[in-house]
C-alpha cells in the first residue's frame, strides 16, 4: 500500500515569521542565528542545565553545612536532589521567556540588535511579577531592563564606535605657486 501524502499546513503569519528570522543575522557576525522556535528550545534546555547544575551545587554545600557531622555527604546528597531541579526549572521558564519575548520583539523591530534582548529582560522580569501587582512588576521590568542594559552596554557602545564611519585626516595642500622645483627653480639635486 501506498502512503499518503500529507501537506504540512502552516499559517502565512507563522511562515513569514520564520523566514524573516532565519535571515537575520548579527551584524558583527557571518553566519546567521538559529531560528526563533530552535532557538528558544535551545535556551531552555541551557538554562535548566545551567540551573541544575549551579543549584545542585549550591544545595549540596547548603546541605552538607546544616547536617551534623556523621551525615553531612549524605544530607547534602539529598539536599542537592531535592533542590536542584526546581531551580533548574525556575532558570529554564526565565529562559524561555527571555528568549521568546527576544523573537518576539526581533520580529516587530525587524532588526536584531542588542536593545531588543535589554527590552526582553524588561519584558521577562515584569511578566515573571506580575501575579504580586503592577507596582512590583514595573519594579521588577525596570531591574531586568537595567541589569541587561548593563550587560549588553559595552556592547552597544562598541557596535557604534565600529559603525561610525572613520574621520578622515586631513589633506594638506602644498603651495605650489613656486613650481614643482621650489622658488628659485633648481632641482634640488645635489
């Protein structure tokens, strides 16, 4: 028997939002980013490794440092495993949302530069919040804002210092009323 063909049916808006980012690419680099929905995947499985990793040995110490002497290696053990994937999981959810608020904001921008991931972090850090009210939210967007701009400040200014366009030196015109042997009309071999 023969199989059955089958179209993948994906919207128009889908479409071209996948084409325009995985043409993008960084100015200062050669090769074009990953595109949005790898990308974001990408990001999360970093950050809960990331998260568990750092948080598997931060609850190991915090453990193996409470427990009395006889257990120490076994209560910071148990310390760790049970710690250590809900931060890998809290580091995953701000890393999805980092990343996807980053599509997002690259997508309407129709640019990608630096300022789209300070607006992500605002962005992230205010939505993450939200569930405390408005007043902690803006608190926190601006903090995320603000830490990522610090992060990526360097980085801006030296994207323009690079763009700018080299001041010219300027040219010198040489007098040459006198001639291109000088006033009195020698050479100038000796």
């Amino acid at each position: 028997m023969g199989q059955i063909p089958t179209q993948s049916r994906s919207s128009p808006i889908s479409f071209k939002f996948n084409q325009t980012v995985k043409k993008m690419a960084s100015p200062d680099d050669d090769t074009p980013r990953e595109s949005c929905p790898g990308r974001i995947i990408d990001v999360i499985g970093r950050a809960f490794g990331i998260g568990a990793v750092g948080g598997g040995a931060y609850h190991f110490l915090k453990g193996f440092n409470s427990n009395p002497t006889g257990t120490r290696l076994v209560g910071g053990w148990q310390t760790a495993l049970m710690n250590a994937p809900q931060l890998g999981g809290q580091c995953a959810v701000w890393g999805g949302l980092l990343s996807a608020f980053e599509c997002s904001i690259v997508y309407l921008r129709q640019k990608e530069d630096p300022l789209n991931f300070i607006a992500a972090g605002a962005a992230t850090g205010g939505l993450l919040r939200m569930r405390q009210g408005i007043v902690p939210a803006a608190r926190s967007a601006l903090f995320g804002g603000v830490v990522l701009a610090i992060m990526k400040g360097p980085e801006i200014m030296l994207s323009n210092d690079v763009t700018r366009p080299p001041r010219e030196a300027p040219i010198f015109v040489e007098d040459l009323s006198g001639g291109a042997h000088g006033e009195d009309g020698d050479s100038g071999d000796l």
